[in-house]
C-alpha cells in the first residue's frame, strides 16, 4: 500500500470494551470506509484513554499518515473534556493531537456516534420489530442498554440527520405498575435516587433479581445461586428464563423488559421519533427472543393517547456492534475532508 496513503483513525469506547480501528476512505468523505485493520481492547486493562490508542498503534507499522481521529466515548462531553461513565479516566480532547500524534482529533459521546453510525448500516444490521409507518424520513432516537444505559436523538432537518447527544440514561426511572413501584422503593433504599440505568443496563437485571428473591416474590433456587457466584449473572438469568427451568428468572426478565419497553416509549415521544427508533447496545442482541415477544411492544405502545403516534413509528434492534465505531469513523471521514480544504494543495 502506498506510503502517501492517509488514513482516520476511530474507536468506540465503552465501560467494558473499547472497539478501536484504522480506517481508509474510498471516493470521497461520504464514500465506503474500508476497514484495515480493528481490535476490541478490555477497557480495564488501561491506565488512561491516550494509553489504550497507544497500544493499539504501536502493534504494527501504519503504512501511511493518520491524519484524523474521532473516538465515541461514555459521559458528557463538556467542551472537548470527558470523565468517562464506568470508567476512572478523564479525556480532555485538547491534549489528543499532541499525545497520540494525530493533527485532528474529535471526541463525541458514545450514543451520538452510534447515532452517526445507524446511516452507515445495511438493511441486514437491523432486527425490525414494528414497521410503523415505513419511512425514514423524521427525527430518529436511540436507546442503548448495556454496561450503561445511552440515549441520543437525530434530528431531520428535512433533508438529513444530524445526531446529537443526551444523558437520557441517568434520568429519573419511573414505574408504571405497583410491583416496579416497590422496586423504585427497594433501589431507594440501596441507592437513594434511581435512574434509569439501575434497572435496565448490565447491573439492571441482578438488580431487579434480588429485589424478587429479597422481599419474597420469587424463590431463589440453590444450583442458580451457585451459578451465579462464578458466572455471568446476566446471561445466567436470560438462560433460564427461556428455557423455564427457573420462575424467578422468568419474572426478572419480564420486569426487565417491561421497563426497557416503556423508557424507549418515552424517549421516542421526547424526540417525536417518526424516522425510527433504534435498540442499540450490548443487551438486545443477546435478548431477542424477548423483544419478539409481545410483552416489549405492548410496553412500548403503552402510552394512553399517543398509542397512535407510536405505532407510526419504526421499531429496529441494532445487530451490528460496530455501529458506534463505524459512526466514529464517518465523523473522521469528515473531519478528512475539511482538512483537505484548509490545507493548501502543495502542503497536503
């Protein structure tokens, strides 16, 4: 490949995993990202942000120059400085230029560049559970539970979708029936405030799966328990609530799903949601079979006079979990693009 080649560099980071790639552009910045080369680093194993990209780029040669990078990342991001959600780890975007070595470098919360990467999608990236009206045209939402919980919006200025960011996650969680009422009590009592995120991201299911077990609705069984001491207790619970060798794990789900239904009913209602409302994150493509079910719609649906309006709405599950990384690297792409024109031609 040729030495004068100039790539973008773009990453997705998240509490558990950070999804990091090295990217070319073909015929153009909105051409076909080709992909040269990914890897998805344990988050945890860093120190900091900058040390993560650096063992990324220091594994092999890049045969070329980077000349931007755009990296999605958890939190606020307060005029280029975040302190990354789940993680202990501050990244100030005025210091990335110089630390990584890159002349541009941007850094957009995580949700608004998954919500970048939903136009980067193919028909067979999504899972569609309601075709509501059909068309894409109209603001757009995504929720996206996983080690946290994300929300974003894209707003459709008539022609295209601009994407932009929120900490919808770490809104108030609010009940819908007496049983998820005595949950908000039960969190309380741990937690003190409760979003969202407590009951419907990776510590959501244990967390409604002891509030069952501890106040009597659900019996804990022996061989689950000891499971859960050394396995994954999400997937321990998703397991056997399909197969229905265990009630209380059934009823969690359950819980869970209702509650998941009904928050991204209210953030398609706060977006007015028309062009579509899009399932991302880790969890739902592990829980598919749930959100089939009739249970998740209805919840969605569920929302008095406005029922109508959310009908008209397309309902997908995200299955590509590179989208947050693929939306990075478009944002890149662009960047690319704005560089080229402010650089003199005998310069670039």
């Amino acid at each position: 490949m040729p030495k004068n080649h100039k790539f973008i560099l773009a990453g997705d980071l998240g509490g558990t995993n950070f999804r990091i790639a090295l990217f070319r552009v073909v015929n153009g910045p909105n051409g076909t990202l080709k992909k040269l080369r990914s890897e998805r680093l344990a988050s945890t194993r860093f120190n900091s942000f900058a040390e993560a990209v650096r063992s990324f780029l220091e594994k092999e040669e890049v045969p070329g120059n980077i000349m931007t990078a755009c990296f999605g990342v958890p939190g606020p991001n307060i005029a280029g400085v975040v302190h990354a959600t789940n993680l202990n780890w501050l990244i100030d975007v005025s210091t990335l230029p110089h630390v990584l070595g890159i002349p541009r470098v941007q850094i957009l919360n995580d949700l608004e560049a998954m919500a970048f990467g939903v136009g980067e999608l193919r028909h067979s990236d999504f899972l569609l559970l309601q075709a509501g009206a059909g068309s894409r045209a109209g603001n757009q939402c995504v929720i996206a539970p996983g080690t946290g919980l994300g929300e974003a919006g894209l707003f459709w200025d008539g022609h295209r979708h601009h994407p932009w960011a929120s900490e919808g996650g770490h809104a108030d969680f609010a009940p819908t029936d007496d049983v998820q009422a005595a949950l908000l009590e039960f969190l309380h009592k741990e937690y003190g405030r409760v979003s969202c995120e407590r009951v419907i991201a990776g510590i959501g299911l244990n967390n409604i799966y002891r509030f069952l077990r501890d106040t009597g609705r659900g019996k804990e069984k022996p061989i689950i328990a000891e499971k859960m001491l050394a396995g994954d207790v999400n997937a321990i619970i998703d397991e056997h609530s399909r197969n229905g060798s265990c009630g209380l794990c059934r009823d969690t789900m359950d819980i869970f799903i209702r509650i998941l239904g009904a928050e991204a009913g209210n953030l398609a209602l706060k977006t007015m949601a028309t062009g579509g409302v899009f399932l991302g994150g880790g969890i739902p493509p592990r829980i598919l079979e749930h959100l089939r079910r009739p249970l998740f719609l209805e919840s969605f649906l569920n929302k008095g006079r406005m029922r109508l309006l959310l009908e008209s709405m397309p309902l997908s599950v995200i299955l590509n979990d590179d989208a947050a990384l693929l939306g990075s690297a478009r944002y890149a792409a662009r960047m690319l693009s704005s560089l080229r024109k402010s650089i003199p031609p005998k310069m670039y």
